[in-house]
C-alpha cells in the first residue's frame, strides 16, 4: 500500500503535462480615494501557462478559477432584536472577530460545479465559511447570526458571490471584474486565484492591492487619529467661525 | 455632486447633505432649537454610521448656535453668570454621557437606550408643549388677555443653601438647582447628541423663573458651550467627528437658520410653540414606532473595532 502511494507520488512528481502556473495581474494596485471618490472598478487578469522550465509548448483545458477578493479585517456583531415585554431589545448578540470587511467570490461557473463541496469547504471559500470562523461564543446562535451577517452585507455590497464574474476570453486567458463601492473600507486587499482542472484543484496565487485615501482626506484621516485634541479643537473653531460668518453675512 | 467623507468612509451628495441642513437650519431658525433631534436621526437613516452621525452633528449645532448667541449677547440678553453655572455643570454631565454612550454600545444596547430616551423625553416635552400652546391659542381666541406668569416667584428650591445673586435675570436663587440641571442637561444632550436647548428653555422660564428677554440667549450660550467640549471629547474618545459632514451641514443650517429665523416673525409665538410640539411628538413618535412595533428587519449588524490577527 505504502508503495503504491509512493509510486503515485513519483508518478505526479515526474508527470509534466499537469504542471500548469497561473499568471495573474491587477489594474491597479493602489486605489486612490479623494475627494470625488464614488467608487470604482478593478480588474483582475490572469493567464495559465506551461510551468516555467517545463518542455511544454501549450496546456488544455478546460480550467476554472474562482477569485476570492478579501478586505481589512473588522470586529463586527450581528445582533437579533426581539420584543421582551412588549419593547422590541437586543437580545442576541454574536462577536464576529476578525472578520473581512470585503469579500466577494467570482468564479467562472457555478461553484458546485467546478468543485466539490468537501474541496469549497477545505478552502473556506463561502462567505459562510468566514462566519464560522470568525463567530466567537456568545448570547446567541453563531450559525443563524452568522447567515444574518453575510445577508445584510450582501444588501450592502461588501459580501457577495458571483458565478460569471470570470470570463474566459480564450482558452487561457481570463478576466475578473471587481466593483469596489462607495464606502469601501481602507486598508490592504487580497485578491486570492484558485485554479481548477477536472474539480481539482492545480495551482494558486495571491495579488494585493491597496485602497487608501489620499491628499487632503488622508491628512483628514491622519489628524482624527494622530492628533485627536487638536482635530477637534479646529472642528470647533470652524463651527464658531460658520456661525459667525453666517450672522454677519445675513445681517440687516 | 458626491463628495467622500473621509471618516465616515463613504461618499454623499453634497447637495443633500447641504439640503438637510439647510432644512433643519431652517426649523431650529423658526423655533429657536438646535435641530440635532431631528438631524442626527436623518444621517443614521441615510447610511451614515450611528457614532459619526451624533459626533458630527454635535459640530452642527455649535455653528447653527453661534449666530444666534452672538445676535442675543450684542442686544445684551444673555446672563453670563448664570451661563457659567449651566455651562461647567454640564460639561461635568457630559463627561458622564459619553462614558454611558460607550459603555451602551460595548452591551449592545445603545439604540434601545437611545430610542427609549427620545421617546420618553420628546414624548413628554412634546406634549406638555402641545397642551401650554394650544391652551394660549384658545384663550387668544376667546379674547381672553393672557397674564404672564411673574418671573420672581419662587419655589422651595430657590430657597437651598449657596444663594448666589443673578444680576441680569434679577434673581436670588440657590445654585443647586442651577447645577443640577446643567448635569442633566450635559449628561442627556451627550448620550443622544442633542443639544437639549428644547428642554433647557422651559426649564429656565418654568423651574428657574428667568425672565423671557434672557431665556433664549443665555440657553443658546450653554449649547453653544456644551456641544463645543461635546465635540471635542467625541473627537478625543471615538475619533468619529467627520468634520467635512459636519461643514457641509453647518454650511446649510446657517443659512437655512436665517431665513427661518426671518420667516418666524410671521407667526406668533404660541403658534410657534405649537408647530414645534407637532414637530417634537413626530420625531417621538417615529422612535416609539421602530421601539414597540419593532423593526423592518430584526437582525442588524455593527463594526465594534479593527480585526487584528484572528
């Protein structure tokens, strides 16, 4: 038995025609947010390619890849509002740690299909999967808060799964549409590649791209954390201001 | 035109933003209030976070404060010693609001408290509001000459220990119940990011006694003064003021405060006081509603911190 596992992996150690890599690229690898920033488009391309130093001229499909986008982590609740004596209270609450605040799964097909559901489940691709992770013990339920979290972060647009957000446009040669809304959270982005030949899985790659906030909001940003006296000591002083400017000018 | 808010982290049309407070400018111009009870729960309603919308528009509310402060000290109806009381015991109360508003939030609570609090407190103030007015209204109608109450009467806590001697409002009265009622109104105005100037007025004219002329001005001066340290301890504690939705807003509500402000000389004061009532009972109602009918969704979610290493 021991021999056969050991002539097998021989076997795939010395057999070239499944050694495929996976080449892939962001648009951008900073997103600027200023002042007119209303969101924004990313795309995510790669090919696959004969291994490098491998004989190979070409490879053969047909392949799938699911893209897994992740954003900063958050602690986040998912709470459940139920009436007690007639006044509607919280009264379950669930601490999701570190949980991403971004995540959006495109794939070229339906998930089931380009894999198992044991392979899905290894990998922690659905967004359900990160909830059970994150979930910490608490007042409540993990799992149904969990599926709350994932429901009102889709309507929100932070969380979502897209099964023709791949496009093959040859053989090889793919591309991803990432739409990252208004109200983006700041922070490092992974955009990570899983390759699929067959429903399994033969090669992956990671691409970070980072959103954050330039000129006069990110001094904004800077100040409200550095130097939090003072930012407020000048917020008031711009309301006093207003205010009196505002009398003067409508003065009769 | 969309413009991002760096702390809120997300972007907004200017000109709604400068629309609703150019609208609220113009309701707490006509009747003489803040306008935060009606602003900060406009923000959250429109996707703005709960703690950035209430520190931001603790900013608001000084800039739509200021003018009329300054309009009532230039014409000399503010009563500076008794505005130092009211405005060091409520800073005091403040620092306690701010504490409550974060321990609420760390159990889960804090929009229960909050809906609650503005139910219980416009509730009442609306009501109480609603009768006094449309009382003065009958009574106008029936040719009935309404005598203003006298402003020196005193009740049994003017008479507690630590008289202090108030020039400009002509009163002899114990500090204590000054005192007191700037905590409360520190402690209330914090925790739901409200200037309390609606609750302040009759306060003064009903439990102090001071005379009408100094009622509005020496009110604005405390809210001015309060929501000033308000602003800077939310600046300080939750980093939350988003001082370009606070400009934008303070933009239009002081403009908006002006034309409201020259738009109430058309009604008469009970009339005014009445509107407001009508106003205060809306907003009240609104809270009762999402607090006993219950909400469109029962599950909600917030961001409690950043995620470090799981």
């Amino acid at each position: 038995m021991r021999l056969l596992a050991a002539a097998i992996l021989l076997f795939a150690l010395v057999l070239p025609a499944q050694a495929e890599r996976l080449v892939t690229m962001v648009s951008r690898d900073e997103v600027a947010i200023t002042s007119s920033f209303s969101g924004e488009t990313l795309t995510l391309f790669g090919n696959i390619e004969p291994e490098a130093g491998s004989t190979q001229k070409y490879v053969e499909g047909p392949y799938h890849i699911i893209v897994v986008v992740t954003g900063p982590w958050q602690d986040r609740v998912a709470r459940l509002s139920q009436p007690v004596f007639g006044i509607w209270m919280n009264t379950q609450q669930v601490l999701f740690k570190a949980f991403p605040s971004y995540y959006h799964v495109l794939s070229s097909a339906v998930l089931t299909d380009i894999t198992s559901e044991a392979t899905l489940d290894e990998l922690d691709i659905l967004p359900a999967d990160q909830a059970a992770l994150a979930a910490q013990p608490g007042k409540g339920d993990p799992k149904v808060l969990g599926t709350e979290l994932i429901r009102l972060m889709t309507e929100q647009g932070h969380v979502g799964v897209n099964p023709t957000g791949v496009v093959f446009r040859s053989d090889t040669f793919y591309a991803a549409q990432v739409s990252l809304p208004s109200d983006i959270p700041t922070g490092p982005f992974l955009a990570h590649t899983y390759l699929f030949k067959n429903g399994a899985l033969i090669a992956e790659r990671s691409e970070g791209f980072t959103v954050r906030k330039i000129g006069f909001e990110r001094f904004l940003g800077q100040a409200s954390t550095g130097q939090p006296l003072l930012y407020g000591l000048v917020c008031v002083a711009l309301a006093l201001f207003t205010g009196w400017l505002g009398g003067v000018v409508f003065r009769r | 035109m969309q413009i991002y808010l760096p702390i809120a982290e997300l972007s907004m049309n200017l000109f709604f933003l400068v629309g609703i407070g150019g609208a609220v400018g113009f309701l707490s111009g006509l009747f003489g209030v803040g306008g935060g009870f009606l602003l900060t729960p406009l923000l959250i309603f429109s996707g703005v976070p709960a703690p950035v919308a209430v520190a931001s528009v603790t900013g608001q509310v000084v800039a739509a404060s200021t003018s009329g402060a300054l309009s009532y000290y230039r014409r000399g109806q503010i009563d500076l010693h008794m505005a130092l009381y009211l405005v060091l015991s409520s800073v005091l109360g403040a620092f306690g609001g701010v504490a409550t508003f974060a321990a609420l939030r760390s159990i889960g609570q804090l929009d229960l408290v909050i809906s609650l609090g503005f139910l219980v407190l416009l509730g009442s103030v609306g009501t109480l509001m609603m009768i006094e007015s449309v009382r003065a209204i009958l009574k106008r109608r029936a040719g009935i000459v309404v005598r203003e109450k006298l402003p020196n009467q005193h009740n049994w806590f003017h008479g507690l220990p630590m008289r202090v001697r108030f020039k400009k409002s002509r009163l002899y009265i114990s500090v204590l119940p000054v005192l007191v009622l700037g905590l409360c109104i520190g402690f209330i105005g914090s925790l739901l990011g409200i200037g309390g100037g609606f609750i302040l007025v009759p306060a003064l004219v009903y439990i102090l006694r001071m005379p009408g002329n100094m009622v509005i001005g020496t009110s604005l001066l405390q809210v001015v003064a309060m929501m000033s340290a308000t602003t800077i301890l939310h600046a300080v504690n939750s980093q939350s003021v988003d001082i370009l939705l606070a400009f934008c807003l303070m933009v239009g509500g002081t403009v908006g405060a002006q034309f409201g402000a020259s738009a109430g000389k058309y009604l008469r004061g009970e009339q005014l006081r009445a509107l407001l009532a009508l106003l205060v009972l809306a907003v009240a109602v609104r809270f009762g509603f999402s607090a006993i009918v219950g909400p469109s969704d029962p599950y909600s979610m917030a961001v409690v911190g950043l995620g470090g290493v799981p």
